[in-house]
C-alpha cells in the first residue's frame, strides 16, 4: 500500500507535469506543432496490406543480412588508437568519442542522438545479426516526440511505416465467464470489457502524434538507414572488460575476441543481461551472457530458446532481476481480426494467465499468451503424435469449448481465432524479467554510463521499454552535447541519471504493480467489493498515467 501511495503522489505531483510544446531550442532549432490532429480510422487498403507486409519483409532480408553493419574492416577505425591528448577540450575537429554496448533499439536511438550532435559513434554488437523476425512494438507519443527531437526524418520514417493504434478501443477484458463469491456483485460474460483505456486524448492534450505500432526490423533499418552513417556497427563484438584511463582520459575496452578500442564514453545499452552493468556494479561473472544471437530480436532458432530458458535462469541469480512468474509464447499472424475496426489492444484475463493482442498492421495481429508457472520452462519437441506442441497447448490453455481449460472455464472465442491463423514455427517462447529500479546503485560510473533495459528493464504491460529507452538515447546526448572538455564528461553522464531515474522508476513500479496485479486478478474479482474496486480505480488512475507517460518533456 506504501508503494501505491508513493506513485500516487509522484504522478499527481507537480514534478511530473508536463509543459506545453514549444520550440527546440539550439542548432538544431525546429518548431513543433502546438496541435495535432486526431487520426480517422480508415480501413487499410490492399495495397497498404501489400506495403507494410513487404517492408517487414525486406526489412527482415536485410536484417538477415546484417545490412549496415560492417562488412570488412579497414584496420583505420578511430576507436583503435586513442586521441593524442587523452584530455582535451571537444571541438569540431576533435569531438566527443562514444562507444555503445548494444544495436538494439536503445543503442541505436542512442548513436543516432549523438551522431546527430557531431560526435563520433562506434555501436558494438555481440549478436552474429539482427534477427530476421521480430513482432511490431509500440512507439508511443512519448518516444516519437523524442525521435522528433533527435532527427525529424527518424519520426517521419516512423510514423510512415507505422500504424495508428490510439484511433479505436483499447483496454482490459474478461476472459471467460466469471461470477462472484455468493452471487454477490455483477456476473461477468467471457468477452466483457472491464476497463477502456483512451490513448489518444492525453497524446493530443499534449501536442504529441498518435502512437504506432512499427515491426522491429523495419525500426531498425530505419536508424541504421537514417540515424547513423553506414558501418557504425560492428556485429560479433561482445565487451569482455574496460578500463578507466583517468578522470577526463577516456575508456579502454577489451572484446572477447581480444580487440582494443578507445573512447571518451561507453555507453551500455545491451540489454537486461548487460556486460557493461555486470561489470559496472561489480556484479558476478554469471550475471551476463549471451541471451540471445539476434540483436533485439531474440533466439534465432528453437534449439536457441531452450539453451535461453535455462541460462536466463541463473544470470537473474547472479545479475539481481527478478522472475515475473509468467512465461510468454508471441507471434504475428497474418489475420484480419474480427473486431479490427473498433479495437486495436486489448487483454483477455483469466486465472493465472491473460492473453494480449494488438493491431500489427498490415490485417495482422501480434500475440502474447502470458502464462503463470516456474521459470525455465521448455515445450517438448515436435513430433508424430504432436508436430505442433507450443500451438497444442496454448489452444488448451484458452480452450473456447466444452470443458474448457484445466481450471473448467472457457475462453472468449478471440483467443482462438488469432491462435488457428498462426503457424507452430512463428511461434516464440521466452520467460519475463525485470528488476528493481537502480536508484541507490546508479546508471554511472566515472565515464560510463546505462540505459535502456541494462538500467530499467520492466514489464510489458504499458508498452513502455523501448519507449523509455528512447528518452533515455535523448537525453544522454543532449548531456554530452554540453561537454566542453573531456574531463566534464562525467558530471554530464552524472547529470543524464538524475534527468531520468525518478521517471523510470515510477514506471517500472507501474509496470511491475500492474503485472503483480494481473497476477491476482482472478482471486480479487472473486471477492466482494474487491473487484468492482479494483476495476473502478484502474479506470480512474488511467488518464493520470497516460498523461505521465505522454509528456513532451524528459
């Protein structure tokens, strides 16, 4: 209850308000809209399916293909050999030099912010490419305003290969049919909306554009294409250490191949299981490792997941994340939805698992299952007698027919729709993790610094992630954009952690409170006044939290 009370008043408080938009002071100096107009859902064409469907697919060729990342190395890189004077003034000739652990969304945002203030970027990636798949994910009002900041063409790009979800329904549903203790309170039918969310108001309220839903590879094509210049990442290059040179010298970092660079700034950005935190924070030699082969996009194959589900487990031990309780089977399914002209989200509930789905554009839908049981878990192998395992039981689990699941209910037939249009083989599976806010261990250290899921790693529940790793890309180059001598780039780094720790905090508690929540959800609807309670604050505490989250301000 403290904690609740805590959010409460942060998110009332006026340091959370947000100021209109203006105008973008500085060099790069543009006017943004004091208003936006509100989107009109129109059905998608054919040729709008057609388009969005062949970019996510030459976008995941090129991903594939590891298109704009180095392809042969000269031996000439800057980051090889250090600068003259380790400690210098910046200026144009001899500017900022940042390395960034990480190409996923949080390290490519990052070096598309810092190029964009003249910088030189080098983006190591431990990963063999970028995976060739990877569902939409949503780049909320908050982000694309950040995007904007960065380079107007990025928000461009974004919201042209983007669809609008903010335009129809979006909110939490019942999945399956479900009374009260003693008949005492309202009987809900499978399929009852519970809470509706509005999106949209708070994003206009604030002059922000409406939120899309853009497929990862094509986000990432996107930066690479336009954020940072061609060969700014360098793939199979994972920090095995670095060394501090002195106050204002720079960085030495080692790669596990053996290679040496040189730079003003490391700027970890590679995820939950991040080497740059592990060694930051003095953390065991456990508490980072190889989540995954495909940049920000997961396990490249099945064989992959399972060695994941296992190792997952004790990098958490060893690296402080906490197990949410629920694993995640995803997928995008090229299906038309049944209600896609009025709802664009929305989350089914049930006892001990929910189901999420959203609009991925182009009549397709993207899926979770989230499904509450001991991490490390793996599906049998397909086989004669069941070729299609992870499908076999997710149809179970939702079953929409007599007798229902195991616990005897039967689910909203919308489960099962989006579960009978997808193939077993796009269907991925991987446990939920997310830790608890650094506030007292920090983001920086001397000339190194954090962001994205290696600071604030939360859960999905507010779409936020990617979001705030974006801010978090802004923000640390707006601060190392001050830097006038190398030996400020430590209080710049410094002053990018305390811009940005009470904000995602509160939205990592959110976002935890939110899941815990979930968790319970069954148990609480059971209980007289309970429920009816819950649902009535979750409606009134919505339009507060959106307005938090839709802020042109971070």
């Amino acid at each position: 209850m403290k904690c609740t009370a805590a959010v409460a008043a942060l998110l009332l408080s006026p340091v959370t308000s947000f100021a209109p938009v203006g105008v973008i002071k500085g060099k790069r100096e543009i006017a943004l809209q004091a208003t936006v107009e509100a989107p009109v859902r129109k059905p998608e064409t054919p040729e709008r399916v057609r388009e969005v469907r062949e970019r996510f697919r030459q976008a995941s060729v090129d991903a594939n293909q590891a298109k704009g990342c180095v392809k042969e190395e000269s031996g000439n890189e800057w980051w090889r050999t250090p600068e003259d004077e380790l400690s210098r003034k910046i200026t144009k000739d001899k500017p900022l030099r940042v390395i960034i652990a990480g190409g996923g969304v949080a390290g490519l945002v990052a070096a598309s912010a810092c190029h964009s203030h003249g910088m030189k970027v080098a983006i190591f990636e431990q990963a063999s490419q970028y995976a060739p798949y990877g569902g939409p994910i949503q780049i909320q009002s908050n982000a694309l305003r950040a995007l904007q900041r960065i380079k107007p063409i990025l928000f461009d790009e974004i919201v042209k290969a983007g669809t609008v979800t903010a335009d129809r329904v979006s909110g939490l549903k019942i999945g399956y049919k479900k009374g009260v203790f003693m008949n005492l309170g309202q009987q809900y039918e499978r399929g009852d909306w519970l809470v509706k969310f509005d999106t949209l108001q708070p994003a206009l309220d604030a002059g922000l554009a409406a939120t899309v839903v853009v497929d990862r590879p094509v986000i990432q094509q996107i930066l690479l294409n336009h954020g940072i210049p061609e060969g700014t990442v360098r793939i199979k290059s994972r920090i095995a250490s670095y060394e501090e040179l002195g106050e204002g010298k720079g960085i030495k970092v080692t790669l596990t191949d053996g290679t040496v660079a040189y730079a003003d700034v490391l700027v970890g950005a590679d995820g939950i299981w991040s080497s740059v935190r592990r060694i930051m924070h003095d953390l065991d030699n456990g508490a980072d490792g190889f989540a995954a082969s495909g940049a920000a996009g997961g396990a490249l194959n099945e064989a992959e997941a399972r060695k994941m589900a296992k190792d997952s487990v004790l990098m958490a031990n060893n690296a402080n994340r906490r197990y949410s309780r629920f694993t995640c089977y995803a997928a995008l399914c090229e299906h038309r939805a049944s209600n896609i002209e009025e709802v664009s989200y929305q989350i089914l509930l049930g006892k001990d698992k929910y189901f999420v789905s959203t609009d991925g554009g182009g009549e397709r839908q993207q899926w979770f299952a989230l499904i509450r049981e001991d991490a490390g878990g793996v599906d049998p192998e397909p086989s004669p007698e069941n070729p299609t395992p992870k499908l076999t039981r997710l149809l179970n689990e939702f079953n929409n027919k007599e007798p229902g699941d195991q616990n005897g209910d039967v689910w909203d037939d919308f489960a099962h729709e989006l579960l009978l249009a997808t193939p077993e083989e796009n269907i991925k599976r991987r446990d939920l993790y997310d830790g608890s806010p650094l506030v007292t261990k920090g983001w920086t250290r001397g000339q190194v610094a954090i962001c994205g899921d290696a600071a604030h790693p939360m859960m999905p529940n507010l779409g936020q992630g990617g979001c705030q790793a974006t801010e978090d890309g802004y923000r640390l180059a707006e601060e190392l954009a001050t830097v006038k001598h190398t030996k400020d780039v430590e209080g710049a780094l410094n002053t990018y952690f305390l811009k940005r720790i009470a904000r995602t905090t509160i939205i990592q508690i959110i976002a935890q409170l939110g899941s815990d929540l979930l968790v319970d959800f069954d148990l609480m609807m059971t209980i007289p006044l309970v429920g009816p309670f819950f649902l009535a604050m979750t409606q009134l505490s919505m339009p507060f939290i959106l307005r938090f989250l839709y802020t042109p301000e971070f």
